[in-house]
C-alpha cells in the first residue's frame, strides 16, 4: 500500500537551548480523503478557521487538548523527532541552519523510509527556492532506491496540503510538553496516535515517551547513561571527560548510534586535546579502557563506540567480544591440552595466569567448544 507522509516542524534549526521538533503524519493513500474531511471537521467544531496552526491555540491547554483528543480519530499515525539543540556541538556543522535542517530531516527520513517502499512525502515549504531544490537531492543519496521501491519528495503550503496542518499542531504540543511550558496531559491524549517519539541526542533526564521502547530498553539506557554521568562528574582528565561528554551527547552517523573511532580521535584533535599522530590503538588504550576502569559502560562493536540504549546495544557488544576472544581462548585450550598430554601431565602451562586458567575451566572439562 502507497503511503502519504506530511511533514512540519515547530521551533527552528538555529542551534539555541530550546528544542526543535519535526513530526511526520503518516497515511496509507486510501485513507487520505477520509481524514482530510475529517480534519476540516476538527477545524469547524474547535473553531479556528482555515487552517489548524499549534501557534494560535498557544498556551490555552483545556482547548490543545480537546483538539488533541479530536486528532487522534484520525487514521494517520504520527513520527515525532525530538532535536535537544543545547545537545549540540556548538563548533561543528550545526552551527549553520541548513545543515541543522537536513541533518535533522533526514534521521527523521531513517525512521519513516524504515519498511516503506512506495511512498510521497510532503513537506512544508522551508528556506529559499535554491535550498527546497537541495533538499530532495540530499535525503535521496542517503537513502538509494531499488527497483521495487519509489520514493517522491514534495514541497506544498498547510492550505494546500491539509494535513500538513496536523503535523504543525502535534509538533508543538510535543514541543511546549518538552520545554515545559505545560504539563504532559494534551500530549498523553495523543499517545494513541503516536507511532514513535525519538528524542535526540538522549540523555537519562528526558520523559521516557519513546512508545515503541521495551521497558527492558529503558532501564537499560538509564543505568548507562546515569553511569556514564556520574563518571564524568567527577573526571578530572580533559581528553577522558571530552570523549566521554561526546559519546553521551553526540550521536553517529548510522541510526543505531555507534561512533567511529576516527570520529572521537578528529573531535579530540580539532578541539587541541591530543597530538595529531594519535591513532585508535592509542584511543582504545589510554581513553576507552581508562573510562571503562572509572565506571563508565561503554559498548563495541565494528561500528565503533556507544554509551549503550537497549539490550541490542549489549549484544551487539557480547557478540563483538566473544568473536575476538573465543577463537584466541580456544588456540590457548588447544596448546594446553597437545602440551599437558606431550608432558605426560608433569607441566599445565595455564599455571602462569591462574585467573585465566580459571575462567578456562570449562572449556578444559569440555563444556565449551
């Protein structure tokens, strides 16, 4: 079934300390004149005239949340991403808005394209005509087409495309519920219709509204990241509390999180830190095995570094470590074994590390190839 995705946002991309919230409105085709019809009868029995706008309705909560409870009858679901500007590095790319603005759009992108393949997105006009006309382009090479998939990128006005009406107005009740400017209850009235709330970059102070997260996930995310603080409130070294504030703060470039190892070791010389013939041996030595004997709960895995979110986080770091260390445990098991047997049993040459030989133990009684 094609999909019809209309997207808004509420706040800026100007990197300030507020937040900055993108929604998107997602519709199966045959649905769109139903809720279209219906939204014109949210706009008459609430009375706001042509077009539903977050802004006019400001802080009268009784009225936001009764519109709220209207608009979730509709049939869309809605994706909400939740930008933390006072999260972002204030020296990197974000600096310039329209780097903020695609940057943004297209994690927003990473969660609606998830198992979408026929789909027109509709998004509100942004910026000048020389931008609208970037943007496509930069969503689309990140995001390569197959020959099953198609995939469209529009630009339309909230009177022209109603719906787009809708993503303006969950956006800001989203957005005035994270600064707080009200209380939660006109957004718990539209949880029915969220499909995802993704806040980022996460830390262990934000509301837990992420409705697709296992509660397993969340108690997860808050141990780590209240490990993680409570190390770097107290590091004294500047490189070790540096990578560790980037690693909490800053997210990397593939949608499960992970940093790359050159990207810690870029931040840390362009921020003057380390020299510059410092390489990842060094990083894995003298900054991520300090920070793990100081507490902090650091993941691994080929894609680099992460405070870890969910149990796919500690897996994928289980699974990382054990596809290094099993093949090298078994060589030793193997050596060990021709050696003690060769000796007629007079030399065990696992007595040199006695914690090793230890941990070895069952694989030496055979319960683990």
């Amino acid at each position: 079934m094609r999909k019809r995705i209309h997207i808004d946002e509420s706040g800026d991309p100007v990197l300030n300390d507020d937040c900055y919230v993108i929604c998107a409105v997602i519709n199966d085709e045959n649905d769109l004149d139903h809720d279209s019809a219906l939204l014109r009868e949210i706009r008459n029995k609430h009375g706001v005239g042509k077009e539903l706008k977050s802004s006019k309705v400001g802080s009268n909560l009784k009225r936001r949340k009764d519109i709220c409870e209207s608009l979730g009858q509709l049939r869309a679901r809605f994706v909400v991403m939740i930008i933390m500007k006072s999260r972002l590095h204030k020296n990197g790319g974000f600096r310039f808005k329209s780097s903020t603005y695609k940057h943004c759009q297209r994690r927003l992108f990473e969660k609606i394209y998830k198992g979408i393949s026929q789909v027109i997105v509709v998004v509100d006009t942004h910026g000048s005509q020389d931008f609208m006309d970037s943007f496509a382009p930069y969503i689309n090479k990140h995001f390569q087409q197959d020959l099953f998939s198609s995939r469209e990128i529009k630009y339309s006005t909230p009177i022209e495309s109603e719906l787009l009406q809708v993503a303006d107005f969950v956006g800001g009740t989203v957005r005035r519920f994270m600064e707080k400017q009200e209380d939660s209850s006109a957004f718990d009235t539209l949880k029915p219709a969220l499909g995802m709330v993704h806040v980022w970059p996460r830390a262990k102070e934000d509301p837990h509204i992420d409705v697709d997260t296992s509660i397993e996930d969340q108690l997860v995310f808050r141990h780590c990241t209240h490990a993680a603080e409570e190390v770097l409130a107290r590091e004294k070294d500047r490189v070790l509390a540096e990578t560790l504030q980037y690693l909490l703060y800053s997210v990397g470039d593939e949608d499960d999180g992970f940093i790359y190892g050159d990207a810690l070791l870029e931040h840390l010389k362009n921020e003057g830190l380390i020299e510059l013939n410092k390489d990842k041996g060094w990083l894995r030595s003298n900054v991520i095995a300090k920070l793990r004997n100081n507490g902090a709960l650091i993941s691994a895995s080929r894609d680099g570094y992460k405070i870890p979110s969910s149990v796919s986080d500690l897996e994928k770091f289980v699974g990382f470590v054990a596809q290094k260390t099993m093949p090298y445990l078994k060589k030793v098991n193997d050596m060990r074994e021709s050696i003690y047997v060769g000796l007629a049993g007079k030399y065990d040459m696992l007595d040199c590390e006695v914690g090793l030989k230890d941990l070895m133990a069952p694989m030496r009684a055979g319960k683990i190839d």
